[in-house]
C-alpha cells in the first residue's frame, strides 16, 4: 500500500504535515465531487442502455413480423430470420452488459463515496476537533503566571492530555488517509477491470455470431446481385412492352366479351355492369356482375360476399329494354323479380344478353344430366325415408318439407291456373300452387295481387307452411272460378301458350270475371256483438227476417268448412246437429264485415272469399271500439289467420281506439307465438295504448317470461343495426335463432308456449 503520508512527521505537527493535509483533503474533495459526477453519468447511461435494448428488441421483432408476412417469399424469409436470432442474442449480450456495469461501476463508485469517503470526513473533523483543542491548551499553559503555582500544573496537565488525543487523532487520520488512498486505486481500478471484461465479452459474443453467417452472406450477396441483374432486365422489358403497347390504338371503350361456360373457376363471363335499385328513387349502381354457378350474381368490391340476383337461369329469361331512358339496357326476369341493368356499349348489351342464354341452355342441359334435381331429390329422400335412410336423408327431407307439405293438400298437386302436374311455385298470400310459366306470370301482376314464392328453392317458415295447408287449390278455385261454368271462356291446359295463361290469369284475379257476384243484401255493416256468441237472440232474429245463406263456393258458414263441397255440407248439417246450432248467419254481411267475424273464426275459405269480394284487409268495426280483423284473428290465438293478413296487406300497428295494436292484445293474452310473429313483420314494440303502457310493459305486468324475453331481445337488434348504421348488419344470429325457435314452437308444438306462459305467470 503507498503511504501517502508517515507517521512520524505527523506527531511533529510540522508545517510540511499541515500542508500535506491540506493538499490530501482537497485531493479527497475533488475526489469526491468527479466521483459523484460519473456515478450520474453512469446512471444516465444504463437507463439509455435499457431503453436502446427495449427499442431494439421491438426492432428485432419488426424484422421477424415482417419476415412472416414474407412467408411466400422464401430466400426474404430465411434472410429475416436469421438475421433477428442473431440480433436476439447480441441484445441478450449487452443487457447483460448492462447489469454488470450496474453492479461493478455504478454500485462500487457510489458504495466508495457513501461509505469510504464519509469516513475520511468524519475522520477529519475529530482531527480538526483535536487541533483546536490542543492550540487553547498551549496558548492557556503560555499565559500560566510564574507565582501561581496551581495554576502552572493545571494548563500543564491539560496539555499533556490534549497533545496526548491529538496525537492519537492525527495518527487516525494519517491511516485513514493512507487507506483511502489505497482504496481509491483498487475500487476504480477493479470497477473499470469488469467493465473492459464486460466490453470484450460483448463483442467478442457479438463477432463469433456473426461471423457464423459469414457463408449466408457471401450467398446472400451473391443472389441480391442477380436479384439487381433479374430486376434490371424486367425493368427493361416492362418499358418496351409499355411503350409498344401506348403505340396501339386505346381510345376505344368495349371491354373484351368473353363467354366460356367451361371455365375452370366456374365463372362463364363477368364484367361492370349498372344496376337500377327497387327503391322508390330508382338510383343506379354500378357493380361487377358474374354467371357462376347457374346464378347470376354481383358485388361491390372483391371481397364481399356475392348478392344473387337470380338463383337458377333456368327460371328466367333475358331480353333489351328499350322503355327505359338509358341506352344498352336489358332486363334479367325471374318469377320472383325483375332486375334491369346497362352496359357501356352496344356490344357489351349483346354480349350479356348471349352470356345469359347461354348460361341459360347450359343450365338446362346439366339439369337434364344432373340426377340430383329438387324434385328427385325430394323423391329419392322420401324413398330413403320410407326405407330406413339415415342422418344424410332427414336433412334433405328437412329441405323438401315445403314441397311435401303444400303438395299433400287437396288439388296442390296440379297448378291451379293450367294445370300442370308437379308444380314447385306458390303464391303464398292466395294460398295456391303453380307452374313455373304460371308464376312468373303471377310475378308481372305485382305482389299487392300475388306473392310468389319457390317451395324448393326458397326457405319456408311453419307459420307460412301452415297458412299454404290452410287453403289450397281447390278451395280458392272454388271462389275465384266460381261461375266458371256460365263464361265461355276455357280455362287453359299445360301445353297453352303464354298468352293464353296470361289472360285467364289476369281476368281471374285482377278482373276477377269469375268469382260469385256479391248479393244485394250483402250490404250491411257488423253491428256490435258482446261476447263470443253475442246477443244470441238478436242474430236469431236477423236470422228470421232473412234466411240464412246456402253453402255455396263463394261462401260458407262458420264454424270451418275448409275442402267441403255444398252436398257434402248439407249431410254434415243433417248428421250433426250440435255443429247446426253453432251456425251463424253471413249473409247479411259486407265483405269488411265478412273478413273481420270469419277471422276470430279462423274460417280461410271465408277469409279468402271476403278478400276476393273486395274487402278492406284493415278494415274498421266502429261498433267494437275500431277493432280490425287482425285484432280479432289474434283474439282467436289464430296464427295462420294472422299471418293470413299480413300476407294480403293488414297493417300490423293498427290499434283499435283504445290505442292497442295487435301486438298489444296478443301480449296482454299471453299469446307468444303471435307476439314472435307480430315482431319478425316489423310491430312497433314502442308503441303505447292510452294507460301509456307499450308491450314490454304489460308483458312484465302479466309476468310473462316468454314474451318480455321476446320483445327485449327484437329492441336490443334493431339498437345494434341502429348502432351499425344504415348499412350494417341484417341482425343478430342468435336474435333470428330465438324466433325461427319460437315460430317452430308457435306453428308446430303451440301447448308448450301455453304451458310456459302459464308457469310463469304463477
């Protein structure tokens, strides 16, 4: 250890030993003050050196990120891989730089300034204590009189015990001086040793993992090179093909027309075409239009999901419009619409217009060949089904329900327009079936007349399936064909001409030429009856003043006679008694009036023969506080007669004068399926009656489980397409679950709704 100061020119107390000390003790506070600065220093540089590290590790997975999207890029995805592993672990190397700098610079210069350095002060000031002591102490044994003998030993004493401590003192503080100077060489030296260490380790670390990729990056460099050659060349070929092709003739605006029905993604010709919308300002959009798949169909942007436009070209046909205002019109017609588009040009119409015939004649001819069409299906399922057929089957058969169904009934069998065997088309607010010519007919007549619909193609809901088994060809037929025995005109056959069906059609259910005329005395109002058999004896009395009305085809007498022919009602009458006293007179009726006491009745017939006669589906009964006959049809807890009317135009928010719509009564009765019915048809649940109380509040009234989960839920789906905006989302899927569940239930197991209504009300 280097002696910085002796022991012996320190108990001298030497002018030489005060200099000394005072260069010593500035050296220590200089000492002090640079150390303190570096320790700062350091402190700066660690936290620097942790933030460099965060941020390079973000960089580093950057580089991996991008290496991943990458991925079809194989020698950019090796590059980038090995590349940030070996970053990785260079960054490893230097946060453990890092935390060794923090423990052998940072902490050992700052534990020498703390804890050595504070010693040598405290040190120092018990010497500086010392030195004063002893100065008054020679200065007071300088000043002790000859003659005063007590006063001569007393400062004698007293120097002697304060050379004493400050020679003890002094020799402390010389050894502190020494030891602080050995210290300071070896805490420095060995703090900076572990930070060189620490250095070399890093970048030898560093050095040794890149030096691994030495061979990867001479390869690397040599494909980047041909990488720069490859580009260069492409670069060069691009300029001749662009300027070659700049030298043709490109003001023409035909885009290529190519039709190919064998096309191997399954897309026979596709192209811009525009588009008018069904919405009352017939605006115009344009869109990419395709043939895929026997459809035809289109899309805004390439990854939306196509919209169809028609499901099956077999069903349509294609033809120039030239009513419209626009140019290079044509019109795509199917039975359930017409859509009209435009082309650019002249060529591009006729282009399309060949594109659909052919799809068209190609889709004809894979029906032929495809042994798995609608109606086979429906028969090979029905032949599984009968035999024992599996999972497999009872889903096909689950799709074909509707074309079993509807077709069992009486008369469904055929068209009920010409007749045709076999037919898939309904129209479901008349209840009937039809040819596939036939519908398309019904189609043009506009759907206040006829609503038509595919039994095969399209979805069914069991409220619709039961309202198509309520009627049927025979029933209808027997209202609106009537009198078709006094007309000369025929009714035509299958193998009529379009025109011919088009007029029979037209004249049956727009002139309605054939129905029953309505009797003289079918003029008067419904007067207001109290109950269910209302003032018994004032309909027997009208019943005495006139006859009751005969069963004929354009009427019936209540309850149901659905399918009965006028003998078969006579017997019926005469057999059963019971159902005779339950008869009430019709005759006297309007056809508003007719429609309104038929519906509690849920007659169809009836219904159907009111409809056909004229009557006002929202008509009023001012004589029962404004009821109408969706009101009464839900009084019934009739589901089919409900949807009945709407089908045919019924107002589903039309209160009565208690401000009580139809979702309102069918709420306070508890009847669940024709609250889910009344909600997917667009009911106002928001709606209050004159207590001020909407639906949701009288469900919770009647603590109706069933019917508040129902209306809650229909608020929170239109909440979340308000929320989507204008544009967003149909609805929910578990919203349209609950209610195809309950429409299921309402139409099918309606007890089950009856018996959860009950509990819990209790």
């Amino acid at each position: 250890m280097t002696v910085k100061l002796d022991f012996e020119e320190c108990l001298k107390d030497s002018p030489r030993f005060r200099a000394d000390i005072e260069v010593v003790q500035s050296d220590v506070s200089e000492l002090e003050t640079r150390l303190e600065k570096l320790v700062k220093q350091c402190q700066a540089m660690l936290e620097a050196g942790r933030v460099y590290c965060q941020t390079s590790k973000s960089f580093v997975n950057g580089l991996r990120d991008l290496g991943h999207h990458c991925s079809g890029d194989q020698t950019m995805e090796e590059c980038l891989d090995k590349f940030s592993k070996k970053l990785s672990i260079i960054l490893e190397a230097q946060g453990e730089v890092i935390e060794t700098t923090q423990k052998s610079v940072k902490t050992k210069l700052q534990n020498f300034v703390k804890e050595d350095v504070r010693r040598f002060k405290d040190v120092r000031k018990e010497f500086e204590r010392s030195s004063e002591c002893l100065e008054g102490a020679l200065v007071r044994n300088a000043q002790a009189p000859r003659g005063k003998q007590h006063e001569v030993e007393e400062a004698s004493n007293a120097l002697l015990n304060a050379r004493r401590t400050f020679r003890s003192e002094a020799m402390d503080y010389v050894l502190e001086i020494n030891v602080i100077e050995a210290k300071k060489k070896t805490d420095i030296l060995m703090a900076m040793l572990s930070l060189m260490e620490a250095q070399a380790q890093l970048f030898q670390h560093g050095h040794q993992s890149l030096s691994e990729l030495d061979e990867y990056r001479r390869k690397l460099n040599e494909e980047h090179t041909q990488f720069v050659l490859n580009s260069a060349r492409e670069k060069r070929d691009m300029e001749q093909r662009h300027a070659a092709i700049k030298k043709k003739d490109v003001s023409y605006d035909d885009s290529i027309m190519d039709f190919n029905a064998d096309a191997a993604n399954g897309i026979a010709m596709e192209g811009y075409l525009y588009k008018r919308a069904s919405n009352t300002f017939k605006t115009w959009s344009r869109r990419w239009f395709s043939i895929q798949k026997n459809q035809l169909v289109y899309q805004k942007k390439f990854k939306d999901q196509p919209t169809v436009v028609v499901e099956d070209l077999r069903l349509c046909t294609v033809k120039p419009s030239t009513e419209n205002e626009r140019r290079f019109c044509f019109e795509v017609v199917s039975p359930s619409k017409c859509c009209l588009l435009q082309a650019d040009s002249e060529r591009q119409q006729q282009g399309w217009i060949s594109a659909v015939q052919n799809s068209i004649a190609s889709a004809f001819q894979e029906h032929r060949e495809d042994p798995h069409s609608p109606r086979q299906r429906c028969s090979s399922v029905t032949a599984n089904s009968s035999g024992g057929g599996g999972g497999g089957a009872d889903q096909e058969n689950k799709g074909c329900k509707a074309l079993e169904e509807v077709q069992a009934i009486p008369g469904n069998k055929q068209c009920s327009d010409c007749g045709e065997p076999g037919p898939d088309w309904a129209s479901i607010n008349l209840g009937i079936t039809l040819c596939i010519v036939c519908s398309g007919i019904h189609r043009s007549l506009g759907v206040h007349f006829s609503k038509v619909r595919s039994l095969t193609l399209d979805s069914w809901e069991p409220e619709l399936i039961k309202l198509m088994c309520e009627l049927g060809n025979t029933v209808i037929n027997r209202i609106y064909e009537a009198r078709i025995d006094e007309i000369t005109i025929k009714k035509p056959h299958p193998s009529s001409p379009r025109s011919d069906k088009e007029s029979w059609i037209r004249s049956k259910y727009v002139e309605k030429k054939f129905i029953q005329k309505l009797p003289e005395t079918g003029r008067n109002p419904l007067q207001r009856r109290s109950s269910g058999r209302r003032n018994r004896a004032d309909t027997q009395d009208r019943a005495v003043q006139r006859p009751p009305l005969k069963p004929k085809p354009n009427r019936a007498t209540l309850p149901r006679l659905t399918g009965l022919s006028p003998s078969d009602l006579v017997q019926k009458n005469n057999t059963h008694k019971e159902v005779e006293e339950e008869v009430e007179d019709l005759s006297g009726l309007h056809p508003g009036a007719l429609l309104y006491r038929s519906a509690a009745l849920q007659n169809f017939p009836v219904m159907a023969d009111a409809l056909a006669h004229g009557a006002s589906v929202n008509w009023v009964n001012v004589a029962e506080e404004s009821s109408t006959p969706l009101i009464q049809a839900v009084s019934a807890n009739a589901l089919a007669a409900c949807e009945f009317l709407l089908q045919n135009g019924a107002n589903v928010n039309q209160a009565d004068s208690t401000g009580r719509g139809p979702l309102h009564h069918a709420t306070i009765l508890g009847h669940t399926g024709l609250v889910c019915l009344f909600l997917k048809r667009g009911a106002d649940y928001n709606a209050k009656d004159k207590n001020q109380k909407d639906p949701i509040t009288i469900a919770v009234d009647t603590a109706n489980a069933d019917i508040v989960t129902l209306l809650r839920i229909a608020k929170m789906n239109k909440e979340m397409r308000e929320m989507d905006g204008a544009f967003g989302q149909s609805g929910d899927e578990t919203y349209q679950d609950i209610f195809r569940d309950f429409s299921h239930m309402a139409s099918n197991n309606p007890e089950k709704l009856k018996r959860r209504s009950a509990d819990a009300r209790t």
